[in-house]
C-alpha cells in the first residue's frame, strides 16, 4: 500500500516502482529478522502446532498418537472431494485452466486461493471445506463460459460476408470540409499480403515464417469450415447437446446439494438406522444416556468417559466430564487413555480417584472398544511402561478379523466393562462397578463407580489446591489428588516434533513410532513375541492350573467353547503368527476338539493350510483320528 502511494505521488516509471518495491521488502524483512532475534530466546514464539505441521510433512502421520488418531486430519481421498463438492470436481480444475488466460490482479488471486486450498485440503480431509467457496467459484466460471458459448452458436453467428470472404473490418473515415459541413466515408482496410520470398540470408527467418504460414492455414481452413452452413449447424447441435446435459447434471446436482445439507444439518446423536427386517428406526440411545445422566446423578457427579463425548457430556447432561475436545493437554488425555486401556484392578484404582461414573459408547462400529487400540498408544506416548518397547502398542487389539482380543487388550478396563455379561471372559467387578444404565439399542453403557475416594474428591474441589496464573485471578488450574501421585510417578510429558523450544525431544521414540507405522505387521510380530515372553513369566495360577490338565481329558472332550471358535478363527483367517503365540502360552489348546469331534487338525486339512499343520503336528496333534462322522483330516483335505 505505501509503494503504490509513493508511485502514484512521485509519479514513477515500472522499473522505478519495482525498485521500490524491492526495497521497501529488504527493509521490512530486516526489521522482521532484528525482532526475531532478540524475541526468539525470550520463548516468545510459540511451536507449530501437530495440526498444523500434518500440513506440511511429506507422510500422512504428525508423530502425535493423539493427532493421528482423528480421523478429519488424515488425507483426503477422491471419494471425499466427490462426496463434498459432486460436479464441481469436474468444472472447477477447467475453470483454473481458463483463469490462466486472462491474468489480472483479481485472477491472479483466484489462483492463489485455489493452489493453497487445494494443497491443504489434499493434507488433511476436514480441510475439504475450504475448497467449497474457490471450488464453486471456478466452477460457475466454467460453466459460465460454455453457457455463452452456446448461446452465441444462436444468436450470435459471424456475418456471412466476413466469414466467407474473410475481408478485414471496416473503416470509417471522418472529413471537416471548410464550410463546416462533416463527411462520412467507409472504407474497407486490404489486408496485407505476405510476401512470397525472403532473401537467402534470412534463412531462419523463412523457415519459422512458413511454419507460422502452415499453422495460419489450417487455422483459417477451420475457421472457414466452422462457419460454413454445414459447421454452423453442428456447432448449433453441440451446443443444444451441452444445454441439455447442463440441464440435467444441474438438476442433479441441485438435488444432491439439498440431500447433503439435510444430512450435514441433521443431529449427530439421532442418526437413522434399519432392524434385519427392515423396519426403519430412529436410534436415540446417546441423547437418552446424556439426560439420564442429567435427571439421575447429582450434581456434581464427574463423568469419565473417552474425550470425543466430553462437551456433549457437559452440554446435554450438565455433567463435569473427565476430558473434551479441547485435547492441548496431551499427558491429561494420555492419563485417561492408560485408564481405560490397563488392567482392571489399576484403570479402577485411577477411576476412583477422579471419577463417580464410567461412560461407555458400546454400539459396535465406531465404539470405543473399535478405537481402543488409539487409545493405547496415546497413553503409551506417555507411560512408556504402558507397551514397553512398542510405541505404536500393537499388543493392544483384535488379532484377527472376526474381531478376537489379544491378551493385553482382554485384561483391560475398557474390555471387560464393554463386554459386561455380553461376552463369557469380559466381566465388571460386583464390587467395583455398578451398571446404572443400557441403552435400548445397547449403544450405550453408564456404570457407577463403587468405592470412590471422597478424599481425592473434596481434595480436586478445594478451591486452595487449584494454580491460579496470578494472584486474585480467575484462571485457576485444577491439579491431579494426590491419590494419583503413584500413576503419575511414571509418566514422562510428551516431546511434540516442532517443540524446537525444548531441548529433550525423544528422538528414540519417535523413530520407532514411525519405523512401526510404516511396517505394521513386523510391529505386530514383535509386540506379540514380547507380550509371549511377558505372559510366561506373570503367568497367574489359573493358567498354570490349565497347564497341568490332561491333554487326554482335553482331546476327548467334544463341545463348543470360546476356545474352538477362537481356534477355528485364527486358522480361518491364516493368522499363523497370532496362533503360534497363542500355543505358545498354552499349548493344550491344540488339543480342543468342538462338538462335531474335529478340532485344528481338520480345520487346517480343510484350509490346506501347510503352515498351520506343521505347527500342529510340532505340538503333537495326531491327523489320523476320527471325528463325529468317521472322517479324518486327510479325508477332508482330499475333498471328502
């Protein structure tokens, strides 16, 4: 602004103004540098933010489990442009092109905005929303153009005498006569001719002139053809043909925009669902939880549920909730995710300390049991005992696809409160837990937590305990009771890749998590292997118990059990690695046998699964036996 008011007050030439444009930049970029300098050691300048640096980075992880785990910063797909913006995918890159021909200032700028929107839209999915306003605009540019096109294809057509004769425009001449009188002349301007030779020294010159004659022929050839009747008539065609199929996409389009609005504008927590009969139902169990919450808890009841609920909690039920959206404290949400994804007996011993209720979203999909793993590494980010030597604690999870837990994930909180009398190994202590609430649906689960310590409690609400940022201040920041101290004992603050204020960044870890995001089955391989060596050396009495049981009495004893469904799953679905790990452990579950008398031996004969056989037969599972029908594992292998 201040160049373009000097130029304009001293009346520059171009090359002056760009002078002192130039110049007044070098300043300016030298008093932004002198700031920095000195501002820099004072820790004025805060770090790049997760959310932020995702944009810039080549791959699609920030480094922040926490980050990572939000699906909206994950990178967009081309089903997600479509879904989001339908046809002005296909008109708005058209519409980028065609601005490249006329530049102007106001041009220039559609560029630039479509360029960075679509750069970090590309980054992160949720970012999609800004290529809406530069996206239709470059679209309705598109489709401006071939609307005018067409309409000039019928009511616009070149004069026949130009474009047959192809003569140059006419000029009119202006005359004052001495007697004031003005004459009128029109004259038509002879188009100049290009000469027919050219010197021998001017060879370069001939050749690239008879290209450039070449190209003006065939560019008049078709300009001649075009408005020929013949090409004014298909030009007529292609343009009622775009009509039509602009009329058509336009309606749909139209009607797709007022579906998605309805959509997007609907409520998230009353979604639309079908029963297997068909029966359209209108599922309302998580409004239904919030107002239970509000109408059958006091008032100051502490609700600890996962942090994607936490202002729904406190926005519909009017209940504290543990953690929300506001995620800028990574070691709280870590302390949360470790509670929920330990033992029972340590998640409870957290729970008490901090909250009176357990909420649970337990409808399949996207419940917390499916985005546990997610938790796990969050805390582990933190607590690195959590999944000693695995960052991204791939010994947390479903170890196949039919959705079996593996050992550190069926010990968990989270695990056996979701699964409370649904599933016969996941169980909620009687003397821990309470279950208060089940939605209709089941997508829903509040339990009471029994034994809460009201020291802890009167402790957090002691307005003395809270660190206020100055004397006499409103902002007061609560601490953990000293119940935790112990838990908090082992957590070490989360070093984010741009804290370059920091100078104990864990470089270790973060190479690791990145190594195993980038090969997750080799991960997996080690997590399992350890989580192996952990299990046989904190084996509980029960297991030793199972250890010691007859292999005879096993094998003859024909019956459905978690063990067999779980054993048909794994040789099912070729998971040779999980179930190495699992026989390892306990290896008399080679033996279990179901209630049509085939066991593993069968199923892996009937898989042709080599790999799973050997193993079986290293156990020492014989393959000549007969089940329930007298067929034995090579009968099944040979078709029978």
């Amino acid at each position: 602004y201040v160049c373009e008011v000097l130029r304009k007050r001293k009346n520059l030439t171009r090359a002056q103004a760009w002078k002192l444009r130039v110049q007044m930049c070098a300043v300016a970029g030298a008093l932004v540098i002198f700031a920095a300098f000195f501002l820099a050691p004072k820790g004025y300048f805060g770090p790049l933010s997760s959310r932020v640096r995702g944009l810039f980075v080549a791959h699609t992880k920030t480094g922040n489990p926490l980050v990572d785990s939000v699906a909206e910063h994950q990178a967009a797909s081309s089903r997600a442009y479509f879904q989001y913006l339908h046809h002005v995918c296909s008109l708005a890159p058209v519409g980028y092109i065609l601005v490249f021909f006329n530049l102007s200032d106001a041009s220039s700028f559609l560029i630039v905005w479509a360029t960075a929107a679509y750069f970090f839209s590309h980054k992160m999915v949720r970012l999609i929303l800004l290529t809406a306003p530069i996206g239709s605009i470059l679209g309705g540019i598109t489709a401006g153009r071939l609307f005018t096109w067409c309409l000039h294809q019928w009511w616009d057509i070149v004069d026949d005498d130009e474009a047959n004769e192809g003569d140059s425009p006419a000029v009119v001449t202006k005359t004052t006569k001495k007697d004031g009188k003005v004459t009128m002349k029109t004259t038509k301007e002879k188009k100049k001719k290009i000469p027919k030779t050219i010197g021998k020294s001017d060879k370069f010159t001939s050749e690239s002139f008879s290209s450039f004659e070449g190209l003006a022929a065939i560019q008049e050839t078709a300009r001649l053809a075009l408005n020929s009747k013949e090409g004014i008539l298909v030009r007529r065609s292609v343009a009622l043909v775009l009509l039509l199929i602009g009329y058509f996409l336009g309606g749909s389009f139209n009607n797709y925009s007022w579906r998605l609005s309805q959509d997007l504008s609907n409520p998230t927590i009353i979604v639309r669902a079908r029963l297997r009969d068909g029966q359209l139902i209108m599922i309302d169990d998580y409004r239904e939880a919030y107002w239970w919450l509000k109408d059958n808890t006091p008032e100051d009841s502490r609700i600890m549920a996962w942090w994607d609920y936490g202002y729904q909690i406190a926005g519909i039920a009017n209940r504290t909730s543990i953690a929300d959206g506001n995620t800028w404290n990574h070691e709280h949400i870590a302390l949360l995710g470790k509670a929920l994804t330990t033992g029972v007996e340590e998640g409870y011993e957290i729970a008490r300390h901090w909250a009176d209720y357990v909420l649970l979203w337990t409808g399949g999909g996207g419940d917390d049991l499916a985005k546990s793993p997610h938790l796990a590494r969050i805390a582990n980010s933190v607590y690195r005992d959590h999944c000693p030597d695995d960052p991204t604690c791939r010994a947390f999870g479903f170890v196949d696809r039919e959705g079996t837990p593996s050992a550190m994930m069926k010990r968990s909180f989270l695990f056996n409160l979701h699964g409370h009398q649904l599933k016969p190994e996941a169980n909620a202590p009687a003397d821990k837990f309470q279950e208060v609430f089940r939605s209709k649906y089941g997508k829903v689960r509040i339990f009471k937590i029994l034994g809460v310590s009201q020291e802890s409690k009167e402790w957090v609400a002691d307005p003395s305990n809270r660190i206020c940022d100055a004397p006499g201040s409103w902002f007061c920041r609560g601490q953990y009771p000293p119940g935790l101290s112990r838990v908090l004992e082992g957590k070490k603050d989360f070093s984010q890749l741009e804290d370059f204020n920091r100078g104990d960044r864990d470089e270790e870890y973060t190479r690791r998590y990145f190594e195993d995001l980038k090969d997750p089955d080799s991960a997996r391989r080690k997590a399992m292997a350890k989580e192996i060596e952990r299990n046989k050396e904190q084996v509980d009495a029960e297991v030793q118990e199972k250890k010691h049981v007859s292999v005879d009495d096993i094998y003859n004893t024909w019956e459905n059990t978690d063990d067999t469904t779980r054993m048909w799953n794994l040789i099912n679905s070729n998971a040779v690695e999980e179930l190495k790990a699992w026989l390892e452990v306990e290896p008399h579950k080679a033996y279990v046998r179901s209630e049509d008398g085939r066991g593993p031996m069968w199923w892996a004969f009937e898989k042709r699964n080599e790999d799973v056989t050997k193993l079986l037969m290293k156990a020492g599972v014989p393959y000549t036996d007969r089940d329930g029908s007298g067929k034995t594992p090579l009968d099944l292998q040979q078709g029978g």
